[in-house]
C-alpha cells in the first residue's frame, strides 16, 4: 500500500490529466507522483495545501466518503474582521442551497507562517482580513469557502493543513512525502 502526503499549490488541479480544459492547466502529472496513487477526496483548484493520495481503495473509501467523518482542518484568509461572535454559526450549522452543515469548529487565530502563494491575493488596504482555522467533518464542494461566504467573510486564500491525523507539517509546497 502507497500513502502520499502532497502540498498541492494553487492553480494545480487534484487529478493526473485534464480534459475539460482547451488549454493546458497543471495537473498532479507535473509532481512525480509514484504511479498508481489517486487522490482521496478532492481540494479545489484555486485552494492549496494537503491532498492524499493512495492506491488503497478501502483508505481512500474512508478517507472521502461524508458518512466516515473524517476530520479536515483548514486555515482560512478571510475578507473582514470576523468576531468569535461572527463565527457561532459555523459552530451551529448553516443551511448552504444543498442543505444544512454539520457543526464545524472554528477559532480566530493569527495569521499562520505559509509560503507565499503565487499569484498573490489580492489585498485591499481598505479592508481588513483575518485568519480562521475551520475543521469541517464533511467534504461538500467548496463547502469551507461556501460557510465563509453565507456568514458575510469571504475566503482570500484556503489551505487544507490536515486530513485526520496527518498534516503538512515540514512538507514545502509541491513537494509530497510517502507515510
């Protein structure tokens, strides 16, 4: 069994080819990947950070699948300065157009030590951003960044740190490591 922890940056989408696409856009084909390994789950092409791969069916069963509850924990560039009181309805559930979340755990926190994104995010002097850390025990499609928006903070930048018990603690962006 081949478990990889990859960083995957930005503008980089979470497969290994890209046909919908008349133009060529990065794909997990420019990492040298082991052969064999498929994502588990997925991470939005304009988010960035842990993605795992595996050529273990069960584990990426469990991994993906909603009914596994599999924690993923996000720190998240937010447009505004949201309050502790801002954040309660994510603690809650919100109710997005495909149905109510379960409750996330959500914390302000100070803005984390990433590498630069490039391209950069664009930052406007005349509003504030802060920084949030979102663990959601669901994966619905571009779910962090659709809460944020519901709750008047849109997402700047998103960065999946963890998925279960592995992080990308000590892994550069675009590089993987196998566990």
């Amino acid at each position: 069994m081949t478990t990889i922890l990859f960083n995957k940056p930005f503008g980089v989408l979470s497969q290994f080819t890209d046909a919908k696409s008349p133009t060529e856009r990065p794909t997990l084909s420019g990492f040298d990947l082991p052969k064999g390994v498929y994502a588990a789950g997925r991470l939005d092409r304009d988010s960035e950070g842990l993605l795992v791969l595996t050529d273990d069916g069960k584990l990426q069963a469990r991994l993906s699948s909603p009914k596994f509850k599999t924690p993923k924990t996000y720190l998240v560039q937010v447009e505004g300065a949201p309050t502790e009181a801002d954040l309660d309805p994510l603690r809650r559930s919100v109710t997005l157009k495909d149905g109510p979340t379960l409750p996330a755990q959500v914390r302000l926190i100070d803005p984390p030590g990433l590498w630069l994104r490039e391209p950069p995010v664009r930052v406007r002097k005349s509003i504030p951003d802060r920084w949030i850390e979102v663990t959601i025990r669901e994966g619905r499609n571009r779910q962090v960044r659709r809460m944020c928006a519901h709750i008047g903070f849109p997402c700047l930048r998103l960065v999946r740190w963890s998925v279960g018990a592995w992080t990308l603690d000590g892994i550069a962006q675009g590089a993987w490591r196998r566990v």
